[in-house]
C-alpha cells in the first residue's frame, strides 16, 4: 500500500515538472510567422529599392536598403529565439510583388503598419502570458523599429508624390542588434531601444 502512493506521489511529481516546462506554444507559432513576415520584408524591400534605382529614385533606394536590413536582424533576433526553444524553422520561399516605387511605398506602409498595430501587439500579449521573455524583446525591437520605418516610408511617397524625392536622406544608420533605423543627421550615440553605441552601427 505504502509503496503505491509512494508510485502515485513520483507520478505527481513527475506530471507537475513536466507541467512547468511546457514550450510556449503560441509563441512558437507566432516566432515562425514572424521570421517568415521578417524575411519576406528584407527580400521585399531589397526588390523594391532595385526598382526604385532602376527608376532613378536612388534616395528612396537607400531607405529601402536600410529597411531591408533592418528586418533581416529582425528575422535572425527571431530565429535565435525559437532555436533557444528548442524548435527549427521550416524552409519556405518568399512570395511579394514588384511594382512601381509609388505602389512599392504603398505595399510597404500597409505591412508596416500591420505589423506594428496589429501582429505584433497580438504576438507580444502572446509572449507576455506564456512567460517567453526573449521573444518579448524581440517582438518589441522589431514592433519599434517597424513603427519607425512607416513614418519613413509615408514621408518618402508624399515627396515622391510632390516630385521632391532628392530632399530625403541618402545616409541611414541601422543598431546591428535590434535593427532600430536611423536617418542621416538625427542619430542617437546610443541605440534608443537597446542601448548599443553608435560606432557598432550599420552604414547604409
Ligand atoms: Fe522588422
Ligand atoms: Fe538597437
């Protein structure tokens, strides 16, 4: 009898420990989804700022430089954690359109914009309830910088549009740990999400 609930209080223990590591399951499925959203983006943009050359707006090809490296860190932050996890990603083949630089900019407001407002709040609270910390950090670098990146672009197509696209910038300053995108002239010495210096920036 007393070997028995000795059997049962193992058993108990065992199922409680087992409990306490159970993987986050959402955030797993939200880390896939990121890194595939990530990575379409920096192929995207690096599509896009071609086109932009071949049309001769070599200014907003530097933002979509610089935005396509952006979200190629975003996508390596986000891989790191799900491997942290112990989960792989599966391979998959990015999937985007090529149009004219105005669409292009377009195309690009309405995914970042998604992605601040609505993915990544929903990914975030996600990560927050399954305890997942690293990708809470990742999630909000990436969620930060694509806040960021919307204000670029929508200034982009408005001079576009007015026909004064070689105002813009032609130097950007990309924080090689969280992907935070800088314009020419209005750099922090330290990285504003991740407090990285300014000497370990990316030149684009
Ligand atoms: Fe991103
Ligand atoms: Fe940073």
């Amino acid at each position: 009898m007393k070997k028995n609930v000795f059997i049962l209080l193992a058993l108990g223990a065992m199922f409680a420990f087992v409990g306490c590591s159970q993987k986050p399951v959402k955030t797993i499925a939200n880390l896939k989804e990121g890194i595939k959203g990530e990575t379409t983006a920096s192929a995207k943009y690096a599509a896009f700022a071609q086109k932009a050359r071949e049309e001769g707006n070599d200014t907003i090809a530097k933002l979509f430089d610089a935005a396509s490296k952006a979200e190629s860190i975003h996508a390596a932050n986000h891989t790191k954690v799900l491997e942290k996890l112990g989960e792989k990603m599966e391979p998959f083949t990015p999937q985007f359109e090529v149009k004219t630089t105005a669409e292009n900019l377009q195309a690009a407001i309405d995914g970042e914009t998604y992605e601040e407002t609505t993915m990544y709040p929903g990914f975030l609270s996600d990560a927050e309830t399954e305890k997942a910390v690293d990708a809470v950090k990742s999630f909000t670098w990436a969620r930060d910088t694509e806040k960021k990146h919307a204000e670029f672009y929508k200034q982009a197509l408005a001079v576009l549009q007015a026909g004064n696209e070689s105002t813009l910038p032609f130097d950007y300053e990309v924080c090689p740990v969280c992907g935070n995108t800088y314009e020419a002239g209005s750099v922090d010495e330290k990285c504003a999400f991740c407090q990285t210096s300014r000497d370990q920036f990316v030149k684009i």
